[in-house]
C-alpha cells in the first residue's frame, strides 16, 4: 500500500515499530524530527501530543505504534479522545505483531490475537491493511471513515507484515564508538554471581547469545522479551526481595524513557545491590533507528534527580570497566550511561529457549540464594 494520501495530514506522533519502518522512513524523509513530527516517549504520551494538536488546530493527528503499545493508548483514548468525553478524532497506524497465522515471537502472539477485539472494546474502528489492499480501497475506507472522524471519533488503520510500500532514503547514525554487544558482554563479566535482567529487544538478544559462547547457563538472566520499557522495574522487585545479592539491569534510552517514572521510584527505594544500566545510542533500533530523545538530555542529571547517589557515564570501554567496577564493590544504587554506537551483527540470532523455560530456570536460580 502507498502512502500518498497521508500527504493530507500535518501532524503524525508515535512509536517506531518494525512493521511501520516504510511509514517511519517517509516521516523522517518528510520532516525528520519536527514539530510535525515527534517520536513520543510512550504511545499514551504520542496521544496527548496529537490532542494537543488537534485543540490548538482543529485538524486530525495521526498517532503511530506497534500493537504492544495498545495498552498505552486505552487510558487516554478512553479519557482524553473518547466521544463521550473530549471527542477528540485520530487516526491511528498500528503495526500488527503476532497476526493469527503468521509466525512471529512468543511475546507477541497474545497480544496480535486481540488486537482487532481491543481496539473495538475502546470505541477505535480498525480497517486492516495488507499488500493487497488498492490506492482505492484505502480512498473508500477514508470516505467511510470521515463522518466518524467528524463525530469526534477515532479510527485505525492495522498493517500487516511487508504491507506498506516506500522506499526510505533516510539514515540512522551516532558518533558514539561502543558497540551493544560489546557493553552487554562487559556487564555480564562484571556481573559475576549475580543476576541481569535485560530489556526488549537486542540487548536480551545479544545477553542470550554472549552466555552460550561462554558455555553458561541462562539461570542468571531475565530476558524481558516483551514489556518495553518494565525492566528497571522487575529488576527492583527482585533487588528489594533479595537484598543480598547483586542485581544488573541492562536497561535501554527508549525503553527508559517510556517509562521513566520508574527511575524516580527506584531512587526513591534505593536499593544497596541494584546497578542501572542504560545503554544509550540516542535510538529506537530495534525497531529501525528513528531517534530518541535521549541523544539531547542529561542521563545522568535525571538519575541525580530521582535519587540514585552514584552515577556514572561511559563513551569508551575503559571508562565503561571503570564504571563497572565501581559499581560492583559500592554498597549503594548506581546507575550507569554506557553511550553505544548503532548496529548490530547480522547473524544475530534470538533467544532458543522460551519465556516459560526463562522464568523457571531463573527463579530456580534465585531460590538457592539468599
């Protein structure tokens, strides 16, 4: 499907998704990062950003995400745009992971089976699109969406895999020299006896592949396949309920900024044996490269902020093993920036083991320690 038609629309807020890189690319092409186009902290925080737009102009937003968003839309859909509430019209793009029938990861299957049914339990009428689907048919759709839209009314358009057709001339790139792969690896030998939790995506990826190349278990290692932006979190529960041994996050900049309250909570509890970790290449890369937001903040003066009493923050590998070294003998929360350059290996494999095998070889793990 082309996307010409969206050259009616001057607003579009959102989360990169992997199933939207064509959309992704067009917008970057288009008006990179512009106030007509921001790459949201989170999808509930890209809604608000298109209410904003909609009250100062009168004219329809479009908001974009990956379905493993949906469920950080529903509050602000509910109400904020709801028609019984605000009546505030958008025009969703959401990215269907896990569509029943087509093979996708463990995390997504659940969620790509109620998709359509989520959407219409919170008032969003969805047309789902496919390589098939006409310049036409996407004409008609809008015509049927219109009065809807009018009426103050949200609609989505849900994409299946490969249906969107552009060809991006943008780039993706940082000045940054680390690699991921070689921080993970870092950590895990810092890391020693004690466990890491990582967050979606690569870096749980690359977690995986480092223990089997050094003939480890995985029993150490939560990988937090899905629940973007949760990691530092689980990593509290367990750092709280286990005071005694040392826990790693392996946290990423977008996945810290989706939920960023998270931090303040975590420095507000300050656990002695918790090290944050964000590795921060300044993108969402998993999902493409398009930009964070994270590339123009101070890291460090956030965890100062919410609390953490050590900070540290490393562009090169000796400072990173400096970092690493201090937090693994201090008796206090520390939180780390490792600044990561972009890319990954191309054989870059996933994990083979499910999360249910995770979850049980791990918590094993943690019940023969104090």
């Amino acid at each position: 499907m082309k996307l010409d038609f969206l050259g009616a629309y001057d607003f579009f807020a959102g989360v990169p998704d992997s199933q939207l890189k064509q959309l992704c690319g067009l917008l970057m092409d288009r008006y990179g990062i512009s106030p007509r186009h921001i790459v949201a902290a989170n999808e509930g925080n890209a809604v608000a950003l298109a209410a904003g737009h909609y009250l100062a102009t009168g004219r329809v937003p479009v908001v974009y995400l990956q379905n493993s968003g949906v469920g950080n839309i529903v509050n602000p859909v509910l109400s904020l745009l709801s028609d019984r509430v605000y009546g505030i019209p958008c025009i969703f793009f959401i990215g269907w992971r896990g569509e029943p029938g087509v093979r996708d990861e463990p995390q997504h299957m659940f969620q790509g089976e109620v998709t359509l049914n989520l959407l219409a339990d919170i008032g969003i009428e969805a047309f789902v699109v496919g390589r098939e689907t006409t310049k036409e048919e996407i004409e008609g759709q809008m015509r049927r969406f219109a009065p809807l839209l009018a009426d103050g009314r949200s609609v989505a358009f849900v994409v299946r895999k490969d249906a969107l057709d552009y060809e991006a001339r943008w780039s993706c790139g940082n000045a940054f020299t680390m690699k991921r792969e070689e921080i993970v690896r870092a950590v895990v030998e810092a890391a020693e006896e004690g466990v890491i939790v990582s967050t979606t995506g690569k870096t749980s990826r690359e977690l995986f592949e480092i223990r089997e190349k050094r003939g480890e278990g995985h029993g150490r290692d939560f990988l937090t396949v899905g629940s973007m932006g949760h990691s530092s979190s689980i990593a509290l529960g367990i750092a709280l309920a286990k005071p005694r041994m040392r826990v790693w996050c392996l946290d990423g900049d977008g996945a810290a900024l989706m939920h960023m309250g998270a931090m303040a909570v975590i420095g507000a509890n300050s656990p002695a044996n918790l090290v944050h970790v964000v590795i921060n290449n300044a993108s969402h890369e998993s999902v493409g490269g398009i930009p964070t937001v994270a590339g123009k903040i101070n890291l460090l003066k956030v965890a100062d902020g919410c609390g953490y009493p050590s900070r540290f923050s490393a562009s090169s590998r000796e400072e990173l093993d400096d970092a690493l070294s201090e937090a693994r003998n201090a008796r206090e929360l520390c939180f780390i920036e490792a600044r990561a350059a972009i890319g990954a290996r191309p054989d870059l494999g996933r994990p083979t083991t499910t999360p249910q095998e995770n979850r049980k070889k791990f918590m094993e793990y943690l019940s023969g320690k104090d």
